[in-house]
C-alpha cells in the first residue's frame, strides 16, 4: 500500500481525534471521538490510546450486515434525493476488548498509542478498522 498524506500507510502513524474507521460488517464510516484529551498531541490533534473504545468514541456504523447481529429491528437510510441507501439491522457495536497492535514503546496517559495499524473487535465478528490518521483533516 502506497504512503499517503492522513490516509493508511506502509508505516503506522499515530490516530488522532477525528480520525475515519470503518466497520468490516458497517454501511458506514466513523470518526473516533476523544471526550476528553490524554494530553498528548499530534499536529495539535489530541492523540489516543488502547482504552478509547468506549460509546462516547466509538458510534455506530449504520446498518450491520453480520450474520451474528441479533437485532430483529430495522433501519433504513434515506439519501438526500429519497432513495434508500441502506435497510437492514442496526449497528450496535459491542467491543469486546480494547485496541489491539498499539504502539507499546509510546505511550498516552500511561497507555500504549493508538496508530493506522490498530484494530478493535466487535462481539458480532466485525473488525474495525483505522482508514486514516485524522492527523490532516
């Protein structure tokens, strides 16, 4: 994979607040959220750790498309035009554990940084994913 400016590159860069991640079984894409910041900071961008994985910096990712959602209810996406973008079960993430492939030697607020590389596991079997950095945004 070709390097590119705040995009997932060859080399792991640190994530920021507002960084994209995308669910594997998501319609959708995110921006992580950091309620608070650890205080530690990349191009002025508050920087994250292996704990930030919580409802308030994790949202949902549209409609699920995991066979193992157990949800009976449905959603349904509107675009502007009124054409149905997207009907199915709702995304509910339900993390099982925190960030995974942190950068151990660099740490924020005494916890392993968060970079491109990481990922975090929902209990539905979804992989969520860093799309970019956030660090340009």
């Amino acid at each position: 994979m070709e390097a590119s400016e705040g995009g997932v590159s060859a080399e792991p860069r640190y994530v920021v607040r507002g960084a994209c991640i995308k669910c594997s079984f998501g319609s959708h894409k995110r921006h992580i959220n950091l309620p608070n910041s650890h205080g530690s900071y990349v191009n002025g961008k508050p920087m994250l750790n292996e704990d930030d994985f919580s409802p308030g910096n994790i949202s949902h990712f549209g409609v699920c498309s995991s066979p193992f959602n157990p949800s009976r209810g449905n959603v349904c996406f509107i675009g502007e035009d009124g054409t149905t973008l997207h009907t199915g079960k709702p995304c509910l993430p339900s993390i099982l554990w925190k960030w995974t492939y942190p950068k151990e030697t660099t740490k924020v607020d005494g916890k392993p940084a968060l970079t491109t590389k990481s990922e975090i596991y929902c209990e539905f079997k979804g992989i969520i994913k860093f799309l970019n950095d956030g660090q340009h945004d």
